[in-house]
C-alpha cells in the first residue's frame, strides 16, 4: 500500500518526512498508534496539500514543536467537545473536521452544530481510501 500512497502524493506540496522520535513522541502523548497508511504518510511527507486538501502531520522544518498535532487534536476535544476517539488530520473547508475514529480508523466528517450536538459523517474506511477519493 506504501507505493499506492506515493503515487496518490505525486505533486502535491509536502514539508517532507517526519522523523520517527517525533512521531512515535505524538503517539505516546495521545495514547495510540496511528494506523499504518497515516504512519507512512507523516514518515515520508510530513504534512501538506495536494489538490486544496490540506492534511495535517508533523513538520520537522517549519514548525520547531513537533507536537503541534496533538495539540490541535486535545484542543478541538476540549473546545469543540469532539468524543475521545476523534483523531483530526484535515478539514472539510466549510467549518468541520475531518478525523479519524480511532475505534477502526474509519474516517468521518465532523460537525458542532448547536444545539443538535455533533454530526459525524463517514466517508472513507481507512486513510488510504480516504486519499483515494480526495486525489484521483
């Protein structure tokens, strides 16, 4: 699958690689491992955009701190409410989230919408699928 991710990242615009310190450092933070299609993502591109999807990761060059993605994940917990298992990589570019659900690693849209509460929308099985349809 790790070609099949590469060939989907072909032109995008990308920070490159993140190191494995950093990566397995947001890990223990968050208490998880991310699956592996998001592994390799972040240990080859880092975070970027392709396409005007913008997907968040780990970049070792622009950014010093790299546990700005678990900061941005505990804080849209905190502030937005979003459950536990909500893991935020993307956004939907009119105010929602797009996240992992660390329960399978199925990928969903996330809205607040007061005051119903959030609405979840899947729209992808895993990381891979979820590029698939973004990319191609």
């Amino acid at each position: 699958m790790k070609m099949e991710i590469d060939k989907l990242c072909e032109g995008g615009v990308w920070s490159g690689g993140a190191a494995h310190e950093a990566l397995e450092a947001c890990e223990l933070i968050m208490g998880m491992r991310f699956p592996d299609d998001y592994r390799h993502f972040i240990l080859t591109y880092g975070c970027g955009s392709k396409s005007g999807v913008e997907i968040a990761g780990i970049d070792n060059i622009l950014i010093s701190d790299g546990n700005v993605l678990t900061r941005t994940i505990l804080n849209l917990r905190e502030y937005r409410h979003y459950p536990k298992y909500s893991v935020f990589f993307s956004d939907t570019g009119d105010g929602g989230q797009i996240c992992f659900d660390s329960r399978d690693w199925s990928i969903h849209e996330i809205y607040v919408r007061p005051p119903e509460g959030i609405e979840r929308n899947r729209i992808a099985d895993n990381f891979y699928d979820f590029l698939i349809t973004k990319f191609l």
